[in-house]
C-alpha cells in the first residue's frame, strides 16, 4: 500500500466570516459536522495510517528570515491506499464540505532513498 498526505482547507476568509455567525447557530452547525465527521471516519477507519490534527499557526521560513504567515490547510492525516485515485475517490462528499469554499488535496508521500 501507499501513503498519502491529506490536506483538508479552507479559506482563511471564510473562516473569519463564519465566526460571526452567532454562537447558537455556530454551535449547532458545528456539532451536526463534528457528528458527520466521526460517522465518516468510522466507515473510512481501515485507511488511515497514523493521526488526524489540526494545523496551528504558520512561520514562513525563507533563507534570510523568519516571518508570521498564513495558509488555508485546516487539517492533515496520513492515509494509505492503492493509488492517488482511489484514495481521493473515499474523500468524495466528506463532510469537511459542509465549509463554504472547502477543498480536499490527495498527495503521494514518496519517500526520499535513505531519509525514510
């Protein structure tokens, strides 16, 4: 089996945006997606290889400094499968879609020769 890098993102503007929502609303909407999500993991468990986390803050590191930055990548987890293909197939209505603007990238993860 192969491995993946999956990135769940959204825009950092949405997110913004969703925060003013007001927190009943908010709450609710979040608990339906929470209880979504773990219903899908479950169905989808025998794929993952290792954890599903958050992402915090982003540093820019660049050759001559440091920097504060920002990305849209909300979520990663390690996965495996037979292909790129039928890996990005099992992600097809996640309820990670339920963000306005949400995207899911599938990358390969290809080891570099002595550094695995």
């Amino acid at each position: 089996m192969k491995k993946f890098i999956v990135m769940y993102l959204a825009p950092s503007s949405v997110l913004k945006e969703w925060m003013q929502t007001p927190e009943a609303e908010r709450k609710a909407q979040e608990e339906k997606m929470q209880s979504e999500w773990k219903t899908w993991m479950r169905e989808h468990a025998d794929m993952f290889d290792g954890m599903t986390a958050g992402v915090g803050a982003t540093k820019l590191v660049t050759a001559d400094a440091v920097t504060d930055s920002h990305n849209d990548i909300m979520l990663y987890s390690i996965v495996k499968g037979e292909s790129q293909d039928e890996v990005a197939q099992a992600f097809v209505g996640h309820p990670h879609f339920g963000i306005p603007k949400a995207t899911i990238q599938v990358c390969a993860i290809n080891p570099l020769p002595g550094m695995e």
